[in-house]
C-alpha cells in the first residue's frame, strides 16, 4: 500500500510539472522547424503599438507603420462610410499614336483623390505634413481599382521602380498617382477612308466595387491635361470631352442578376491626315491612269507596245491598291478608298477595250459606206459595217427606179421632190420644146453617202478617245472629291 501511494504522487507530480510546461509554452513561444534543425522562436502576444501623442519625433516609415498596423487599419477594404465613397478622377494625356486602324496606344498620368478617415493623424502628429511615398506606402494603406474596359493591354512605367506616388495629408486625403501605358480598342467607320472622322473612348471602371460602394467622378476644375507638345501619327486632334457612364456585369454567384458599375468615359475625336494617303496612293494612281491614256498615241496594229501598256498599268494599279488595303480591316462595306480604285480600274480597262475595237477595225478589208460623214453614223457603221451597206444598197434601189420613171409616174403618197420628179416646161410663143434629156440631178441626201477606209474609221476613234477619257475622268474626279469633302 505504502509502494502504492508513492507511486501515484510521483504521477501527480509528473502531470502538474507537464501541464505547466504545455501551457506555457502554448502561451508563450511557439517553435518552427527550420533548415539545418535550427529552431526560431516569435513570439505570438503581441499588441497593437500604443499611440503616445505627440508622434512628431517619429520617422516617417515607423509613424506610417503605427497609423496603418494591421490591428486598427485593413488595407483590403475601402473606408467606411454610409454613401459610396467619392473617387476623384483626372488624367494628363502625354502621347497619343495610332498602332493600327482599330487600336491606339497612349501614354497617361493619372491621379486619383479620395479621403480615408482611418487615416487621420491631425491629433496624433500636429507638426507633420504631408506624408509621400511610392510602392512601399502603396502596399500599406487601401487605393481604389480602377481599370480600362476597352484596354488590350496596359503597364505602369517606370525605369527602375514603378512610377507610383502616394500623398496622404494629416486631414485623410490620399492622392494616388502613377504613369501609364495603356493600348486600347477604338471602333472605326471607315466608310470614308482615308478621309474619315473617328470618335474614340478611353472607359475607366471600377473593379470590385459596384456603384453603390465607389462612385467615380471627373474632377471640377480641370478634369484632363494635354501635353502642349502632343503630336498623333496619322491623326489630328479635333476634341475632347469627357462623360458620365454606367457598366453592367453579370454576377457569377446570382444567375440573371447584374452589377452596376460607375465608369467615366474619355472621349476623342480624331481626324485623319490624308496627306500621306494622297501623296503615296491618289497621285500615283492618276498618274497611271494617265498612262494608260499613252495607248491613243499609238498606231492601232502595235499590238504587242499597246497591251503591254495596258496590262502594265492594270497590274500597277492593282498592286498600289493592295499595299493600302493590307493593313485594313475586313470590313462589309465599300469604302471610299475602294470607290477610286473601282474607278481607276475601271478608266484603264476601258483603254485595253478601246484598243481592242479600233484594232478589230483596222484588221478589216472592205471599206466603211457611211450615209453622213459625223461621228453618229462613223461609230453605227463601225459597230454594224453589213447593216450601213445594207441599207445603202436599199437607198441606191429606190433612186434607180425614180430615175428611170420621172417621166411617166406620179407620186401619189408624197411629194414629187421625195421622187424627184422633173418639171415639165410649156411651150413659149407656141413653139413646141422638146423636155430636158439630161440625167436627173442627184439629191442631198444622195451627195453625202461617203466612204472612209479601216485605218481611217481607226485613227478616228483614237483622236476622239483622246478627249473623252480625261473629260470623264475630270468629271469622275468631280465626283469624287465632291463626295469625299461635301458629304
């Protein structure tokens, strides 16, 4: 019994003594295993560091860690408040330039304004100003999220570090600040290319706060800065405005039910410098339009110097209009980039065909019968040679027999100079006369049927296209720019 008792005191002994050792150890130390079987020791109890006004002596970096300590400040939540939280919203556009003719590329700085009151340090710090810092301060306090909905691509710039400033004043109102490169989307008509008017849209949203936790707005005074220096490539500036708007994005957790997000909108309105495009594409494609022109002076059986011209210039035009269409979008619609090329195209071809014809004609054998010497009855003869003939034969027939009947037959359904008729000449002083045995006289109509070889009707037709084709196409250019500038 005795051996008992001792026994079970020794136990007690044992667990007190190991009770005492857990619970301290839970409430005191914890230990992690390290690499190599070293075992560091951090302590668990810590509490928030007391704030002992005035903090003036303290620096900088320590007074920020006290104000902004994970026990009395959460970085991860906005600032409380009963209404959305007003961000105030301002840009300084520094470069714009065109990447392509659906996206532009631009250079920003933006400043954001908001008050956090859980950073107010008027009591605590009286004789501290400003407090300014970068990343470092950034990471330790709450900045709004604040993103481009229309971005392709976007990254803060900087050389060595980001370029981000923060500036909190004793008051809570915290300036958040950075540079920025941002690509975005632009929809283009382009209708009118290369003498088009573009709007395009730089939209800023909030990310994770709908409208009733964050609201965005523009700043009063002066809501967006241009660089003094701005230059666009290919585009001119004409405007710019700024909007208010609203974006709606389907929750994932409520089927059917959507968000509403403030966003602001950055409008530019771009006009587009045809200078390049006339100098590199419009002249060029006169001038070979013009060329093509070349093939009039040329006698019409050179065939092989006339269609290599022609060709030549087709195939030139057609290479021109490629290089500026390449970098275009696909798009449904006729632009007025193409109207001129279906024009152009259409003048040279006109000159290949116009060729053709005069050197069917000056193949030809039997001459061109013509029932007037104009330009009506050269180009019906040309394009019905048989049928001129035809009905020359016909005219000839119908004069014979009025010849041979003037004496004994009377018209009765015309009049007798449609049969020509001789007139009969009474006898004077009663002497008898014989009537005029002369052959009849031919007509007008007679006199003028005329005759022109093929190389004649050839030639003909080629000094007329002469001074068609540019009047044509002076008056397509009429046209044209007319549309182009007017409408």
């Amino acid at each position: 019994m005795l051996l008992m008792w001792k026994l079970a005191k020794i136990q007690f002994v044992f667990v007190s003594l190991c009770g005492i050792w857990v619970g301290t150890t839970r409430s005191e130390t914890r230990y992690l295993s390290m690499p190599g079987h070293v075992r560091v020791k951090r302590n668990t109890t810590s509490t928030c560091p007391p704030f002992e006004p005035p903090l003036d002596d303290l620096t900088q970096e320590d007074f920020i860690s006290k104000l902004t300590h994970s026990c009395r400040y959460d970085h991860l939540s906005r600032p409380s408040s009963s209404l959305p939280l007003q961000v105030t919203f301002q840009i300084d556009v520094k470069h714009i330039e065109s990447v392509d003719n659906t996206q532009f590329k631009t250079h920003l700085f933006v400043q954001m304004h908001f008050r956090d009151e859980r950073l107010n340090f008027v009591d605590l710090s009286p004789n501290r100003g400003n407090v300014v810092g970068q990343e470092t301060l950034k990471d330790k306090i709450w900045v709004p999220h604040i993103f481009v909905r229309n971005e392709k691509s976007s990254s803060l710039m900087g050389l060595d570090r980001k370029d981000v400033f923060i500036q909190i004043t004793p008051s809570g109102d915290v300036s958040y600040s950075y540079r920025m490169t941002t690509t975005f989307y632009c929809s283009m008509n382009l209708r009118k290319f290369p003498f088009d008017h573009q709007t395009c849209q730089l939209i800023w949203s909030s990310w994770a706060y709908n409208e009733s936790s964050l609201e965005l707005q523009w700043s009063r005074t002066e809501p967006y800065i241009v660089s003094e220096t701005l230059q666009l490539t290919e585009f001119s500036l004409v405007g710019i405005s700024v909007d208010y708007a609203k974006s709606s994005i389907s929750n994932a957790s409520s089927s059917g039910w959507k968000e509403a997000y403030s966003t602001l909108v950055f409008t530019l309105q771009l006009k587009r410098e045809a200078g390049y495009y006339i100098l590199e594409y419009f002249l060029p494609s006169i001038f070979l339009v013009a060329m093509s022109w070349v093939s009039f002076w040329i006698q019409a059986d050179a065939a092989p110097a006339r269609t290599v011209l022609g060709t030549s210039t087709m195939l030139s035009f057609i290479t021109l209009n490629g290089n500026l269409m390449k970098n275009l979008p696909k798009v449904s619609y006729v632009k007025a980039s193409e109207i001129w090329f279906f024009g152009g195209a259409a003048f040279i071809f006109c000159s290949l065909a116009e060729f053709a014809f005069v050197n069917v004609i000056w193949r030809r054998k039997k001459k061109l019968e013509l029932a007037k010497h104009s330009s009506k009855y050269i180009i019906k003869g040309a394009l019905s040679p048989r049928l001129a003939r035809k009905d020359l034969r016909k005219s000839e027939s119908f004069s014979s027999f009025d010849s041979k009947h003037t004496g004994t037959y009377l018209t009765v359904h015309g009049s007798s100079n449609s049969l020509n008729v001789p007139t009969i000449n009474m006898p004077v002083n009663g002497e008898n006369k014989a009537p005029d045995s002369s052959p009849p006289t031919p007509t007008q109509e007679q006199q003028t049927w005329a005759e022109m070889t093929p190389h004649e009707v050839a030639i003909w037709i080629d000094r007329k296209a002469r001074i068609v084709f540019p009047i044509m196409f002076a008056i397509y250019n009429l046209f044209y720019w007319g549309y182009v500038y007017l409408l």
